[in-house]
C-alpha cells in the first residue's frame, strides 16, 4: 500500500520539529551532561523520532501529543523566564 503524500508531509514536518528540539537541547547541555532535565528530553525526543520515522505514515494523535508535551517541557527548562 502506497503512503499518501499529505501522510508523508506531515511525517517530515513533525520529524523536523523533533530535529530542531534534539538540537537545542544538545546545544543547552554541551559535551557533558549537566542537567539531568535536559538529559531526559534529549532521550524522549529521541525516541519520538524514533517512533515518528519507524512508518511511513503520518504520526499517530498520541505521538503528536508526546511530541508537543515534551517540546512545551524543553521550552520551559532552557527559558524558565518564561513559566507563567
């Protein structure tokens, strides 16, 4: 069975935010890692793009929300200037 496009596309873009996320959170850590936190993401993004690129179908609604859970969770460790 062929993937449709629009599945594709939306693949490819989620993978792109993950990709954009493990790097600033290898960014943050530097060659060793510090914080425990930012250690933590980097191994849960990691294994969502895992997950995202194991088929080639668009992402699950529980992946996108893992996705979105834990770049919301890296957004609040590197500015945490920003909590509300």
């Amino acid at each position: 069975m062929k993937t449709p496009a629009a599945e594709l596309v939306a693949q490819h873009a989620l993978s792109l935010r993950v990709c954009e996320a493990l790097r600033r959170a290898a960014e943050a850590r530097g060659p060793k890692p510090k914080d425990e936190t930012l250690a933590r993401l980097h191994r849960q993004l990691t294994q969502l793009l895992d997950a995202i690129e194991d088929v080639d179908a668009s992402p699950t609604p529980a992946v996108r929300a893992a996705v979105d859970e834990t770049l919301a969770e890296l957004a609040a460790a590197l500015h945490p200037e920003l909590k509300p």
